[in-house]
C-alpha cells in the first residue's frame, strides 16, 4: 500500500527532479505527508486535532475569554439554596494564565 501510495505521489515531482533517486520511497512519502500537514496549520501549531471533549465544554466568548459551566448542576440539587442553584446556573470564566492556554491550545485556536 505504501509503495503504490509513494508512487502514485511521487508521479508529479519526478518530471521536475524534487524527488531524488538516493531517498527512499516511504521516506518520501513521510516527508510530502508531513508538508501536507504543515501546509495545513500554515506552520503553527500544524495537525493539532481539536480534542472534542474540551470542544464541548468551553467556548471562547467574543472578548476572546473562555467560557465554562459550573459543576454540581446534574443531581441532588434539591437540597441546595435557592441562591446557591442560581448561582451555579451562571456561567463563568476559566481562571488563571496557564489554564487558559492550554484550554486555546486544546481548542486549536492560536
């Protein structure tokens, strides 16, 4: 799979000598696979998936912070204030430099 892959890749670059005869053909393949990639992220933070579980639970808001829910609102509320719920429902903002980072970071957005 990976030479007619390597093959079928290298036909275009053969006619303008990119593709040298010394370099292996699944190295080849490494390399345009990863150009591909690096084209892809314009050369930061390239193939980076977004991981969809922060995806779900953070949003970024128009200022540029990011948004989160409180915890505690699923079950057993029944006990709590009337104050203490409502202030629960609100949502807010995720505190702290690095914590915020590595949300934008696995969020995929620069």
């Amino acid at each position: 799979m990976l030479r007619f892959l390597a093959t079928t890749v290298m036909k275009p670059f053969q006619s303008t000598g990119l593709a040298s005869a010394t370099s292996s053909t699944t190295s080849f393949v490494g390399n345009y696979l990863f150009q591909a990639c690096f084209a892809r992220g314009m050369g930061s933070k390239s193939c980076i998936k977004t991981n969809k579980g922060v995806a779900k639970r953070f949003r970024i808001r128009k200022s540029g912070s990011i948004k989160r829910n409180h915890a505690g609102t699923r079950h057993n509320t029944g006990y709590l204030k009337r104050g203490r719920n409502n202030s629960l429902a609100k949502s807010t903002g995720v505190s702290g430099k690095k914590h915020e980072k590595r949300m934008r970071l696995l969020l995929n957005n620069k």
